[in-house]
C-alpha cells in the first residue's frame, strides 16, 4: 500500500526546451556540477548527458553555411558574359 502511494506522488516531469538549455548551460558555461544540478531538478544524471548528446549532434547545423540561391539578375549576368 505505501509503495502503491509512493508511485501516486512521483509524476514524471516534463521540462521545457528553455529550462534544457538552461540546466546545460550552467553545466556547460557556468561550470557547475552535473550531481548538483541532477539533484536540484531532481532529475538522473543521464538525462543531462542525453540532453547534452542531442545537443552537439545537431549543432553542426548551426555551422554550415548554405550558399544563396543565384538571383535571376546574377543568372543572366553570367549568361552575357559567356556569350
């Protein structure tokens, strides 16, 4: 009975994209430690380095530089100078 109680409090929280980033952040920039701040949120550890994960991998998007498209102005420039 106390366990099925027990069950009854804990909900599992969902936290937003903004407190993700800030959790990390304070990680990440601010120094502090991961069991501090899992034991603050009340949160596993492995979440943050799983949040921490998806953070470099897509990160890489942020750095590539996609080229403009050509204008039609531009198009035609180039169409003149070959003729």
């Amino acid at each position: 009975m106390a366990e099925e109680n027990k069950l009854e409090k804990q909900k599992r929280r969902r936290l937003s994209a903004e407190e993700k980033v800030k959790i990390l952040s304070e990680i990440l920039l601010k120094g502090r430690g991961l069991s501090e701040l899992a034991d603050e949120y009340k949160i596993h550890p492995n979440k943050i380095l799983e949040w921490r994960k998806v953070l470099f991998e897509s990160a890489t998007g942020i750095f590539e530089q996609k080229r403009p498209d050509i204008t039609e102005k531009a198009k035609q420039r180039k169409i003149d100078v070959l003729e």
